[in-house]
C-alpha cells in the first residue's frame, strides 16, 4: 500500500477514508495476508495529520476528521493481516503513529529521515492512544521524553531507542521488508493472530470504549482560539517555506 | 530443585502435581529460602507444556490438566523464596515459563540452548499470563515480536532482549546460580519478600480472578479438530525425530 | 531549589512541608517555569526520608509524616513546571524518588554517588507508588530485582538502567542541567504540560484514589516492634559512624 497525496502524503480526510476502505477489503480478502506500508515518494512517508483539516472548519468537520483517524488506528493497529512499515522519508506525527502501528518497521538510513510524534513542537497534543501506541513500542520513559519534547529521532537515534527495528541503506527497504514479510508469513497463521491480538486487544478498548468522549475532546481543544491560532501561523509559515 | 522426567523433561500430569507438592512443602518449611531450578538432563533444561496431555484426551483431563499449569505458575510466580534458575539447557515454551518466573536466570552459554515461548510455531497460543510474564521481564515491544515469531533466543540474543539475566560457560552455571543465591538471600527476608510480592501480585490476579474462564477457554480452544491435527503432526514429526 | 538540612538533607518533616509549600508557591507564580533540584551539599544529594521522624514516635505523628510524603511526591511528580535533577551527590531512597520525579536527572560522575531506592537494606518496604515511579523510569524487570536487592547504582551503571539520562563530570553538572532546562523550556508549554499530565496521572492517581488506606498500611506497618527494632539499630549504627 503506497501512500500517494502529494506533495507530502498528509493524511487529509479523503486520504483517511481511501485508506480505512481499503484496508476493509484488504482484510476481508484472504487472499492477501500481509500488507507493506510505504510512500510512493522517498523522501516523505507521510507528514501526518492534515493540518487543513484541523483548522478553520467547524466542529462537525473536526468531529468527521477525528472520527476518520481513529478509524485508520483501529484498523491499522489491530491488523489481522502482518504490516510492515518500509519507511522511504520522513515520518513526523500521524506519519509515525501508522509506522508504530506495524508488526516491524525497517527505515532508510538517511539522516533527513526523522521520524516521532513531535506535536508539542505545533502546540497540540498526541491524544492518549498516540501515547499508549508508542509507550507499546520504546517504553513508558522514553515515550514520556520523547513526548514532551515533540523529539525526531534520526536513524541511528530511532533504531537505538526502539522506534524502529531496523535501519537499512536507502536502497535495501522495500527488498528487506519483502524478506521479513516472508519470516513473518511463514508463522501459522491463526495463532500468529490471535498472538498479536492479545498484545494488542487492551490499547485498542481503551478507546473503543470511549471514542465519543475522545472526538468531543479532540474538537474542544482544536477549536479553541488559540490552538487555531497557532495551526494558523504554523501553516503560513509553511506556505512561505514553499513559496 | 532438579526436573527429570526423561526424555525431555516435559510438564506432564504427573511432573507438574509433584512439582506443586514439592513447592508447598519448600514454601511451609522456613528452614527452605531459595530454590534453584535445573535440570538433571543437561541439554534440556524442560520441553515445557506436555504435548500428549493435550492431544486425544477428553475434555475432563484437558481441564484438569490446565489447571495444574496454572497452579504451577501461580506457585512459582508469587513464591515467598528466591527463585535463581540455573538453566543447563534448551528451555522452549513451558521450560521458558519456569525461567522467567524466577528472580534470577543464569543460562548455560551453549548455542543450543534456546530459549522462549514458541507456541504459534506449533499452531497454539501462549495464555495471557506466560504473556504477561514475558512482558514484565523483557518489555511489550520485544514480548509482542517475540511471541508472535515463537523467537527461541540463543544464549547472547537472550541475554541482550532480557530474557535472562546472565549467560556463564557452561561448567559455572550451577556455582554461578549459587553466588547469587548467597547474595539474594543476603536481603533482608520480610521486606523482600514484601517488594517481590508487591512486584508481582497484580499480574497473578489477573488469573486468580478468571482461572475458571481461563480453563474454558484452554479447553475448547485445543479439543478444536484443526488444533488437534496440528498437535497430532506435531507429536508425529517428533516420534520419527527419536526413531 | 536546594536542598540544605544538615548533616544529610535527611526529609524530616520539618524539610518536607517547607518544600511542599515553596512548590505550591513557583508552581502558582507563572514566571516560574522550571525547577532545579540539587543539594546545597555536595557529597549528597538527599538521604531520603528521616528515620527519625519514623522511630519511637506515636501513630499521629506516623500519619502526618507520611501525608508530608504524599504530598511532596505528588506535587513534584505532578508539577506543570520542567523540574530537573542536578544530582550532585548520593542519593538513596527518598533522595532517590525525588530524582525520580523530574523530567531529566543529570548524574555527577563521582564513584561514591550512588542512587537507588535500597529500602530492603534497612527492612523496610517502598511503597506501590514509589515502585510505580521506578517501574516508570526504568522498566518492571530492572525495577524488580532493584528493589528486591535494594541496589544502588553507581553513575555507570545508574545510566545503563536509565536511572539517570546523563552523567557528566562533576563541575558541569549545574551547567548541563541549565542547559538542558533551555532546552525544555522552548518547548510550546501548554502542549508540554499537557503532555506531562497525560504520562503521569494515571500513575499518581492510584495513590490519590487510596491516600488514607495508604496512610493507615504505613503507620500499622512502621508501628511493629519488629521493624521498630530494626530501625532503632540502624541509627544506632549511623550514630556510631559518625562518632
């Protein structure tokens, strides 16, 4: 599955829906048992969340958009099928929150190829299933470190604290990820699911259980004046960068 | 404490009541206050669970046989002695079970001697409390790669995840496991056994408070025909293996 | 913040409500935004809690010190300020969980600086919110044979385990900590403190939920004649020391 929304692959509400159908059909078809993630441009894996779509919108949009990114976690992160993350760019925020969500992550050794949950850096905040995603994979204490800080780790940084699985040069990460999708695929495969279930069924109740409090406070907070005023300077000044 | 039930030391019925008893008794007995777990057999420390016992029984002796595993571990796990396991051997599932309920693992530095719990590879899963145990000694992350791969660790690999504690040539495992029994039993005995209690009560809960359900749920889930198959392959390869 | 309560920086009560009550006044004042934790004698950080204050005193003056405890562990675990540890010395127990509770501890490389939570050593118990802190930090597998054995780490070490995040030689540790404090202080601070909250309160609420029934285990616990005996001994040694 390549991630395809130039020009840096952000997952906007029409991307999030594409996604969430497609990895429904994917799911139901068992003929497809593994499934890679990577971006059909190196360079960028994805940038993350569509700023757009969190600013200058009514509540109803933010409370459709948020509903879509709970979806994509819910499907992504309680896979049936093996997800392998090829990860060929930069992965900031909702770009590295679809990479945690993999079984394994390989990611291109090249040091633009930041990758981390740096929403504080923006002024928002990882809503607490971002959280419990990545304490799952790197530990409570580095998470709480690297949460507050909005840190991007390079690639050695984010092989060393866990945050990927393996570093490989640029040209080896689709070949490496097709060869661990192999080892994985070789498991049997009902247990292996039922395996990844259990690891993974508690994280994923947690908001299940309450996705309608958690939409309510997604758009509370966005909608505040002062988080939009800052999404608002945030995205200017990414316009004048392009520009 | 030495397991010997030939070939392979598996957790039959019989094993694992004796094991119980033997517990109890140590555990009543104040003169007793650490227990080392080896094998009589070096080169295979145990085979873990015992195939047989789950393979062509009816569903009374699944259950009951279920729920002695249970009583071992709830006995090993919240035991009031320090446990050291000096482990001069192959430890697969089961036999890595025992190990990690431990305080302390010395693993013997042989490559053969693999450890960790490597039920999808037989088509089973491992219950959520060997999970669960596996989780508290080496972390979810490398736990949910681990168990979902059925990873048996070679002495350095176990040693680098924290899967044990300490990798010594093969003729100091016993000496070794000694020298740290002298020093855990250097501690104070009531605060000790206080914290190890306090470490670890609440993963035993988790059981304590469903093993019925838990029996349930082993019991229909291997008297399925697909799961008796797998077993009944296995159990096959196994017999041409020895002949 | 310096902690000055010779000879030791021991907590007695009297230290206890004088800090609690200078946090409440930065952590209202907005122009404070962070917090420096060091001791005005080099040589030793803090000696934790005062075994005076929990030696031959009546049930009351138990309970209002253990409320002193709670106190300062909530409010420091808990501050909305960056808080971070200049440690500057030993520091065993209480010394410890006070470490514990910043966002970043720089470590003076000195052999004799030794942290942890050593509480089995005198016979007494951390309590379950001291373990969380330390499981927080450093993970249930390293925290568990930590507090069993009551160890204290030195600077090497203490960075292996992640008890600390940096250990510089002994004159720069005022000057890292500013440096690095910089460094959290230019993050955005509303999505920063959010954040903070969002890794911690789950942790501090299971204390808050159960004070008084955590007051009442504290003063039955520290009110036995055994542990009495055996606090009394140890001063007694601490007093022989010093003559």
């Amino acid at each position: 599955m390549k991630f395809k929304n130039p020009p840096v692959n952000s997952l906007s509400l029409e991307l999030l829906t594409e996604l969430v159908i497609s990895l429904e059909k994917l799911e139901n078809d068992k003929s497809f048992r593994g499934l890679i993630l990577t971006s059909d441009r190196p360079g960028i894996f994805s940038a993350g969340l569509d700023l757009r779509e969190m600013c200058g919108r009514n509540p109803a949009h933010y409370a459709e958009y948020w509903r879509a990114v709970q979806e994509l976690w819910l499907r992504l992160y309680l896979s049936n099928m093996v997800v392998i993350s090829a990860i060929n760019g930069a992965s900031p925020a909702g770009g590295c929150l679809m990479a945690l969500c993999s079984d394994y992550r390989v990611l291109a050794d090249n040091p633009k190829y930041n990758i981390g949950l740096n929403e504080t850096l923006l002024g928002i905040v990882a809503p607490f299933w971002f959280k419990d995603t990545l304490v799952n994979t790197i530990g409570h204490r580095t998470a709480e470190r690297a949460l507050q800080l909005g840190l991007l780790f390079p690639p050695a940084d984010a092989l060393q604290v866990g945050m990927v699985d393996q570093v490989v040069p640029e040209d080896q990460v689709q070949s490496k990820a097709l060869s661990v999708m192999a080892q994985w695929l070789a498991i049997p495969e009902h247990a292996r699911q039922l395996t990844k279930n259990m690891m993974r069924k508690a994280t994923a109740d947690l908001l299940i259980k309450q996705r309608e409090a958690d939409i309510q406070n997604f758009v509370s907070f966005i909608s505040k004046d002062s988080i939009q005023k800052s999404l608002h300077i945030y995205l200017e000044k990414l316009k004048q960068k392009k520009g």
